[in-house]
C-alpha cells in the first residue's frame, strides 16, 4: 500500500514537473515549436538559408532560438569603424569583384549591394529548377555537364536555389532571423552581401525527401555530388564540422562554383573552401 501510494505521489510529481517544463518551453519559444520537423536534437538543420521562396518546407532550428537579448552585440568583428549600429552596410572590407571566380566570400566580408554577376543565364527547366532560377555561364555550362553526368549514374538531382540578389538575401536572412533570432539565423543563413549564391556561382542541390537537411550527405544525390563535384569546377563549402572555420553548419547540399582547375587544386588540399580560397590573393575597395 505505501508502495502504492508513494508510486502514485511519484507520478503525480512527474506530471507536474512535465507540465511545468512545457510550460516553460512554450513560453520560450511559442513561434517555433510548431514547425520542429525532426526529433534529432543537434542535427537539426535549420534548413538553413537556402530557401528563398515560400517553399513550404518548415524547418526549423531544432533547438528553439534561445530568447537572446534585444542588444544582442553582433558578433560580427567590425574591423574598421567604431560605430557599431547594426546599419544595413556593415563596414567590412568590399570585395572589389564579385565576378572572381576565386573571390573570398566570408562573415567577415561584403560583397557590394549593387554587385549583380555579369553573365546570368537562365537555369533550362530541365535541370528541375525549384523555382526560375538563374546562373553564371560557365558554372551553368558546368552544371548541365554535372547533372547528366549524375543522371547517368543513376542520380537524379534537382536544383533548390541558384543565384540570389542582395535584396532577396536581405530579406532571406531578415526573415529567418524574426523567426529564429538573429544569432542562431546567423548560423546557417547569410546575411545580404555575404553569401556566396550572389556570386552566381553557387547551388543548391537536391532531388530527395532531406533536401537541405544534413541527411541529405547520406542519399545518393550527397554522396554522389562528394566524390563527383569537383571534377566539375564545384566545391562544397560548409563541410561537417567545420563551423569554427566557415562560419556555418554543415551544408552538404551547397556547392559553390570555382572552376575546374582550383576544384581539383582545393580537392588536392584536403581543406575547407574557405581555406582554401585564403591562400588566393584578395581584392578589397
Ligand atoms: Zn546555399
């Protein structure tokens, strides 16, 4: 009987301490938790910037974006100007060509607003854009090449995002950052001026049912683009792990066009793109 009573007093305890942890959660994160798609906790990709249309994939952050203070400092270092207000144009070095092909693309660098890559091209239907997309010639001459060559092997792919504007970036990254806050948007969304699908060369693949979720490095499309990218001139920028270094979660989807010779050049060297891209001379206005 004291068994008994106690187990229940037990449970009763449990129940209230669950309905306070609920509580508590609820409260934190009212917006988010409706759309937490996976129960994986750190893996849970916020799938991440990539899409820019109102495709209507919720993925969200798995762990809800703490309630980070309002004055949040941004963590961005802020090499040159003293003042530190969030303005829209950050004083980081300006990458003086977007166009090179090379070009480092980082954090702690801006592309200008007005930069627009010189040779758009719009990605042929075929290819599965999600949305009209568009694309540098010569990495859409490469990607064509790519896709048959995966289509061959058996592989289809599909193509979640290209080219994105710096307003469509701005809006992007504005959007994830109400949602989610702007630290934890901070990890897997560029804000406008540095993200490397303004370049025109970059891409976001997909074809499967983990489109831009890290699970998507495990289906055939990931391991196919890994062993198979870089003879195209494609590089994958945020590998796994390497966050400390890129800036950004792993992205095992997001390929960046740097031309045939450095993809075989950075392949070669075994480090991250941004590394990689490092050991480039650079050009700032
Ligand atoms: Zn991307």
């Amino acid at each position: 009987m004291i068994n008994v009573i106690s187990k229940k007093r037990y449970i009763l305890h449990l129940l209230i301490l669950m309905l306070a942890l609920a509580l508590i959660s609820a409260g934190c994160n009212e917006l988010l938790n409706q759309d937490v798609a996976e129960p994986d906790e750190e893996a849970e990709e916020p799938l991440n910037e990539e899409i820019p249309e109102p495709v209507s994939e919720p993925t969200v952050p798995e762990e809800g974006p703490e309630p980070e203070n309002s004055d949040e400092p941004s963590d961005e270092p802020v090499p040159h100007t003293p003042d530190n207000n969030d303005s829209e144009e950050p004083s980081l070095p300006v990458i003086s060509d977007g166009d090179y092909l090379l070009a480092l693309v980082t954090k702690e660098t801006t592309l200008k607003s007005d930069y627009v890559p010189s040779d758009l091209r719009t990605v042929p239907e075929y290819l599965s854009p999600a949305y009209s997309m568009q694309l540098r010639a010569d990495a859409l001459e490469q990607l064509e090449l790519l896709w048959n060559a995966a289509a061959y092997d058996g592989v289809m792919l599909k193509i979640r995002s290209a080219y994105r504007s710096y307003n469509t970036q701005k809006g992007l990254f504005q959007d994830y950052a109400n949602r989610y806050g702007e630290e934890e948007a901070n990890r897997f969304s560029a804000r406008a001026g540095q993200s490397e699908h303004q370049l025109g060369t970059t891409v976001d693949f997909g074809g499967t049912s983990v489109d831009l979720k890290a699970a998507f490095a495990d289906t055939l499309q990931g391991q196919w683009l890994k062993e198979n990218a870089h003879y195209f001139g494609f590089a994958m920028s945020y590998p796994a792990g390497k966050e400390h270094i890129t800036g950004y979660i792993f992205e095992p989807w997001h390929y960046r066009y740097i031309g045939i010779e450095a993809a075989a050049e950075w392949k070669a060297s075994g480090e991250t793109l941004r590394e990689y891209l490092e050991t480039k001379s650079q050009h700032y206005d």
